[in-house]
C-alpha cells in the first residue's frame, strides 16, 4: 500500500500521475486539514450576542471541513481514475506543520511507500511557509518519493 498525499494543488495531481506509471494496488490518499484556531473566536463574533462567536465558528469549521472532504473526493477519483483502488482518509490537523500530521497516519498505517508532491516554491518562501515534502522526506519512516513540479 502507498500513501499519497493530496492537497488539491497541481503538484498533488501530477505527483497522483506519476506513481500511477511506477505503481500499482492499494492507496491511502490523505488530505490533511486545519481547523481553526481558537484565536479566531472574535473574529467571527456577533456584538451584544452571547455565544454567537462559538455558534460562527463552528459554522465556519463545518464548511471548512466540508471543503475538505472535496479536496479529498477529488484526490480520490484522480487515484481511482489512475488504477489505484483507494481509501480515502480525511485528517483533522491540529494546527501544526502538515508534514508531521502526514508523517502520524504513516506511522500508524505503515504504507511502502509515501508519494508527494513538490509545488517548486523559492527557497525563501518554502522556509516562511514550511516546505511539506521537505519535512516528509527528512522525517518519513518509510521511503518516500517526490514528484517535482513541472
């Protein structure tokens, strides 16, 4: 079994395209994503309304969730679409860095293999964002393969 990591970006596509030529049989593919944070709480709040900020962000949190769950669908159908028979596996982060949450569900499901890919960001800007196949490549208890971007 492999482990695909798919966020929905192009680099995600082709990565799902590329082990598609190198492999095949059963895959992960995995869409991580974050809720928000409790800091976010005013922000959404309604003045005068007690409680409305919680009922708000909760709100927001479905939908994030919600659109979560179609990053995935879509990473799904690309995978089975590709030859892979998939499960698809939705995951709540906690706000941390991708990778490590990544890195959690390999560790726990032991794939052969952990396919991402890499959007090709400037040095400058994967430090400032955090680089996911970086942490994954330098961190993975199984072999991994990164797919560059076009």
């Amino acid at each position: 079994m492999i482990l695909l990591a798919y966020d929905g970006s192009a680099g995600a596509r082709r990565a799902i395209a590329a082990a598609s030529t190198l492999l095949t049989g059963e895959a992960l593919v995995a869409h991580i994503w974050t809720p928000l944070p409790p800091t976010a709480a005013p922000a959404v709040a309604t003045p005068g309304v007690r409680g409305a900020g919680l009922t708000r962000m909760a709100e927001a949190e479905r939908e994030i969730e919600q659109q979560a769950g179609q990053v995935l669908d879509e990473g799904a159908r690309l995978a089975t679409d590709a030859g892979f028979v998939v499960e698809p596996v939705l995951v709540r982060g906690s706000g941390g860095a991708a990778w490590r949450e990544l890195l959690d569900l390999a560790e726990s499901r032991r794939p052969d293999l952990v396919v991402v890919g890499r959007r090709g960001m400037s040095p400058l800007r994967s430090v400032l964002l955090g680089s996911v196949s970086h942490g994954v490549v330098q961190h993975s208890p199984v072999p991994v393969l990164v797919v560059p971007a076009e």
